[in-house]
C-alpha cells in the first residue's frame, strides 16, 4: 500500500489525493506540515530535528496557516477515528472545499467535510473535543516523516521505503 504524506494548505496533494481516488487506489495518508517544514526557527535543521513543532502551537493565532493547518489536522485525525475509508473520503470533500472552493480552513469547513463524508457527527465531535491525544497524533506523523526527510507534498512512500514528492 501507497503511504501519502499530505497537508490541506497544498493544491499539489489536493490534485494528488484526487489521482489516486479516481483510480480507486487505497492509500495510507500522513500528515506533513508545511508550516512546520517551513518555519524559520527550523531552517537549516534536519527535518527529523525541527525546533518549531505544529502540534506543540496554540490553534489560537494570528498566523492564518497555523491556524488552519492545526485546525485541519487535529479534525483529520478525528475522523481517523471512524476507520480508513470514512477518513479517506474525509480528506478528499476537506480538499475540494478548500482548493476547489475557496474556503478557509475552520471549524464550519470541518463540519461542512465530515457532513459531505458522511461521518458520524457526534462522535467527530467528541474526538475532536479529544485535542490532547490528537495532537499526539499529529506528532507521530510529523516524526514520521521527519524520519523519512519529507520536505513537500505530496510525498509518496512506496512498500520498499523509497519516497518520491510530486508536484
């Protein structure tokens, strides 16, 4: 299986989770955050090194991109709560609204894409009121890839470990 290092802000892994949706292929998606990669406190660091952590900031910013970054994730991996498929389809209605539609990365965006995915409402809720152990969530992720020197999305790990990003 395909593993998927992705993050909302990007319209490159939004055309990349796209792709492989239309060609029904099963992916296993990783969050990668371009603010954290991108952050000057983190320049000239190792990606598996960074300073600034995304999961360790306040959601509550003046930063527009750590922001919805943060918001996006933290909803994301509520909804990974409720299994793959779910989570999958989760990804690609947060994707569409954001780059197809415009929207901006909130909690009425959130509500709006775990609706359109069908989820159960009540329980993205309660897991994502869950923001301690979504956030250690996020982390492991961003270690992952970290690990595997992601530096932009989409990044495609393959079985054999090997990763290609794609723009």
């Amino acid at each position: 299986m395909l593993t998927v290092y992705y993050d909302f802000l990007c319209p490159y892994a939004w055309r990349g989770i796209e792709l492989l949706s239309s060609l029904g292929i099963e992916f296993e998606p990783v969050h990668y955050s371009l603010v954290q990669g991108n952050h000057s406190d983190n320049k000239g660091l190792l990606r598996a090194d960074p300073i600034w952590k995304l999961a360790e900031q306040s959601i509550e910013t003046d930063n527009t991109y750590q922001r919805e970054s943060l918001t996006a994730f933290i909803a994301s991996h509520a909804v990974a709560q409720q299994g793959s498929v779910l989570h999958q389809t989760f990804i690609l209605e947060l994707f569409r609204l954001r780059h197809r539609d415009s929207s901006s990365l909130d909690a009425a965006v959130m509500l709006k894409a775990a609706t359109l995915a069908k989820l159960d409402l009540e329980r993205f809720a309660a897991d994502q009121r869950d923001e301690a152990a979504r956030r250690v969530d996020l982390s492991r992720d961003l270690e992952r890839a970290g690990q595997l020197g992601v530096f932009g999305t989409p990044t495609i790990e393959l079985d054999e470990g090997k990763a290609a990003y794609f723009r």
